[in-house]
C-alpha cells in the first residue's frame, strides 16, 4: 500500500497537446503567433518608453496603461514561447515544477489585470463624475499605491491559488489538452479529489472577477449619466472617446475570463476554451496597446514627437 502510495506521486512532467491540427495548420499557427507575440512585446515597450520619456503623458490614466503594459509583457512571455515549441513538435512535455511555474505567472498576471481595470475605471469615473477634484484625489503617490496595491494582491493571492493545485495527486495520463498548463484542465487529470481546488477557485472568482466587474459597470453607469448631461455634443464626444478604449479592453478581457472560469458551459469543447484562452493569453496583450495608441491623440503626439527628434539627431 506504501509504495502504491508513492507511485501515486512520482509524476515529474506533463505533456500539452496544443493544436493538434494537420501540419501546414500548425506552421500557420507558428507564425501567426511569432508575429502576435512580436509586436506584443514591441508595441507594449513603446508605450512603457514613451509614458515615462514623453512629459504629456504624466497622467494618472497613461501612468496605469503603462502599469497594464507591463502586465500584457508578462504574460504573453510566460506563454507564447513554449506555445511555438508546442507547434513545431506537436506537443510538448514540461516539467512538473515548470507547470506550477507557468501557471503562477499565469495567475499574477491574470489577477493583476483585472484588479487594474476596475483602478483605470475608477480613474475615468473622477475624471468625468468628479474633474474639479481629479488633480487633488488622483496623486501621483496615490496612483502608485494602487498600483503596487495591485501587485501585491496578484502576487499573494496567485501563490495561494498555485499551491493548493500542486498538492494533488496525479497518477493516471499526464497528457492536458491545452496549450499552457491552465488549472482547469490540470484539475481534470487530477486523482485526487479537485473538491478544494473547486471551491477555492469559485471563492476567489467573487473579489477578483464578479466584484471588480461590478464595480466597473457602476462606475461607467454614472459615467454615462454625467456624459448625457454635458451640453455640447463636442464635450460628449470627447468624454466618451476617453472611455471607449479602457471598455474595449475591458469587455474583451472580462467575457472570456467570465466564459472560461465563472461560467463555463457544461460540456464545454476543449476547442472553445482554447480559442477564448487564447482570447486573454495571446490576442488581448497584442490588441491592447493598439487600441490605446489608434485611438488617442496624446500617444500619437508623443510617437510623433519621438520620431521627430530622432531623426533631427
């Protein structure tokens, strides 16, 4: 009995299927996600760079897309390279430890998101419902306690939500059909019972996603009402075109994470939950600083600022 006990907990590594298409398939996949996960990592560092070099970007508002851009680095980084490798072998194996690893980063990340999001729309509901006190309530030491707020909560709450998983037994196939080691489908090859792993992902979808959505529809609700009220149509549309963006990203980000983890349909096809994981995972960190940069003047005066004075030296 001991040394079936022992078996029981001598898996080392798992195996993700990814996309088990035809290979022509898997080599589009390849490159479409080289060049996905490129320009993430370059449009994000650009608008890092030019918050913090560009003076007109020394705003509560750019101050938190850069905080966000930061986050789109991560967590495409933690997946995407071993996404590729995946495509190329057909699969791939990763350690036991570089699952829990994956998974963690994963979590930071993820969590960070949506604590910020609910922050950026808070941001907006003073900026619009409240300008007269914007400068004295938004602080620059304000903003960066919410931020650094927002890392801690992720990072503490992410190692809570990695250790329970790692504790369970895993004795039968160690194939996941994913693409990354996701808890869902960890959950899923698990022996053990998955009863506190439920309920502990179940508790911390309240505070962390249902809460936070909450708070974002309440805050764009009398965002909305004080935009109606505004006399000229110019005034309104210049109050919404600084919102429309943060809720763009926000209903992106927060339907899938709903689809996936708060209200997954039953009989869900791993097909589908891959496509809305690679929705948050490797479309939302690409689209985001697209959508922030198109649509705002003040980003496109600061790339055109920057471009001009590199080439005048």
């Amino acid at each position: 009995m001991d040394t079936s006990n022992t078996n029981l907990t001598v898996l080392t590594e798992f195996f993700l299927l990814g996309f088990s298409d035809n290979q022509l398939l898997r080599i589009f996949y390849f490159f479409l996600f080289l060049v996905i996960f490129s320009g993430t990592i370059c449009g994000n560092l650009l608008i890092i760079t030019l918050v913090s070099t560009s003076k007109i970007l020394h705003t509560p508002m750019y101050f938190f897309i850069s905080q966000l851009s930061i986050s789109d680095i991560l967590l495409p980084t933690d997946i995407v390279p071993n996404l590729l490798h995946i495509l190329l072998n057909n699969g791939g194996t990763i350690s036991f430890i570089g699952c829990m690893t994956q998974l963690y980063f994963f979590s930071v990340s993820e969590v960070f998101e949506c604590l910020l999001l609910t922050v950026m729309s808070y941001d907006r509901y003073v900026a619009i419902c409240n300008p007269l006190r914007y400068t004295s309530i938004m602080t620059g030491t304000y903003c960066m306690r919410l931020a650094a707020m927002c890392w801690l909560i992720s990072i503490i709450v992410s190692f809570v939500d990695t250790t329970t998983p790692s504790m369970l037994i895993f004795c039968g196939p160690n194939i996941i059909d994913h693409f990354f080691c996701d808890l869902v489908p960890i959950m899923e090859i698990a022996c053990s019972d998955t009863f506190v792993v439920q309920l502990e992902m179940y508790l911390l979808s309240f505070p962390l996603v249902i809460a936070p959505s909450i708070i974002i529809i309440v805050c764009y609700i009398n965002i909305t009402g004080n935009i109606l009220r505004i006399p000229s149509s110019t005034g309104r549309q210049k109050a919404f075109s600084t919102c429309s963006s943060h809720l763009i990203v926000v209903s992106i980000f927060y339907w899938s994470m709903f689809g996936v983890y708060v209200f997954p349909t039953r009989g869900q096809s791993s097909a589908i939950s891959k496509i809305l994981s690679l929705l948050y995972t490797v479309f939302t960190p690409f689209i985001n600083p697209i959508i922030y940069s198109l649509r705002n003047k003040d980003i496109r005066k600061a790339v055109q600022y920057t471009v001009t004075y590199i080439t005048w030296l």
